[in-house]
C-alpha cells in the first residue's frame, strides 16, 4: 500500500516535473530508505499530502489462455490528480506467497495515458512458466486459489522509473488449469 502510495506521489511529480528522462528511485521498505535525487525530494514533500485520497485500481475480469501460459488481468484506475499522466510501463516478478517459488513475469500490456479525472483501463499480462505449472500441479493441486505477491516491481511514470525489490502480496487468484 506504501509503494503505491509512493507510486502515485510520483505520478504527480513527473506531471509537475514534465519529461524527467532517467531518474531512477529504488524502493526498498520504508520511504526514509529511498534513494532519490535531491530535485525530486522536495517535489514529494511538497506533495506528499495529494496523495492522500487516492482510489485504489479495481480489478475488472481477466482471462486465461492456457496454450499461452498467460492470464490478461484488466484493472480500471482514475487518475486522481488534477493533471496529465502517462503510465510508460510496469513490470514485476508473481511469486507463491506460501512456498516463496517465482511463477513467472507479469507486465503491462501497452503504455496507458492518463488524462486528468479520467479512468482507463490497465492491462497486465502475466506469463506463467513451466516450473509454475509443474508447481501448481505439485504443490497446489487440491486448491484451487493461489496467493500471490508482485515482487521486483519497475514502473514508468512519465519518465521516472521507479523500482521496488521488496514483495507486495496482492491477494489470491485462480489456479490456472493446466
Ligand atoms: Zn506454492
């Protein structure tokens, strides 16, 4: 929940910011842990308190396609802000919270912009790979949830990169069948 809030805290500043072409700001646990350019610094606390009231992006459907290996979730965001954004990329690794296996690589589909008080819709792509089969199979195949947590999470944000190592859980989804 802190990375997102972070997360959105930075979509306002590379909105006040304009294009801020390679800045990259490493998240780890806590925000006093951030490494962040001294320009950008006083920008969030300067902002900090706008992110405050911020809605959270909602799941909508996803679909499986088994051939593929993928899952295609659809997530519906409005932008909270009162200005422009562009959301250039997002990727992570989906870990298996109970036996801490990487099942595969999730990102999102195509660069989304975002226009001030407008939702659109996220697309991510996850790929699930063999040995997260052969898990499923294993480890899971009485169930028929899995919880899952986005690890090594790299977002774009009109510019500034933001990378977070450590493990968000998202909750559980439905086992792909295999
Ligand atoms: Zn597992």
């Amino acid at each position: 929940m802190q990375m997102l809030a972070l997360v959105l805290i930075l979509i306002n500043i590379g909105a006040i910011a304009g294009p801020v072409v390679g800045v990259a700001i490493v998240y780890r646990d806590n925000l006093s842990e951030l490494v962040i350019p001294p320009e950008i610094n006083q920008l969030i606390e300067e902002t900090a308190v706008a992110g405050s009231q911020i809605q959270l992006p909602q799941l909508v459907n996803y679909t499986y396609n088994p051939v593929a290996k993928t899952v295609t979730a659809v997530a519906n965001f409005t932008n909270p802000f009162n200005l422009n954004v562009t959301i250039n990329s997002l990727t992570a690794d989906v870990v298996c919270n109970e036996h801490s296996l990487t099942l595969g690589h999730a990102r999102m589909a195509n660069p989304v912009d975002l226009d001030k008080d407008e939702t659109a819709y996220i697309t991510t792509v996850f790929v699930w790979t063999t040995d997260a089969e052969n898990h499923f199979l294993t480890q899971h195949l009485t169930e028929s949830n899995i919880s899952i947590s986005l690890k090594n999470i790299v977002v774009d944000i009109s510019g500034i990169t933001v990378e977070a190592p450590a493990s968000y859980n998202i909750g559980t989804i439905p086992i792909p069948v295999v």
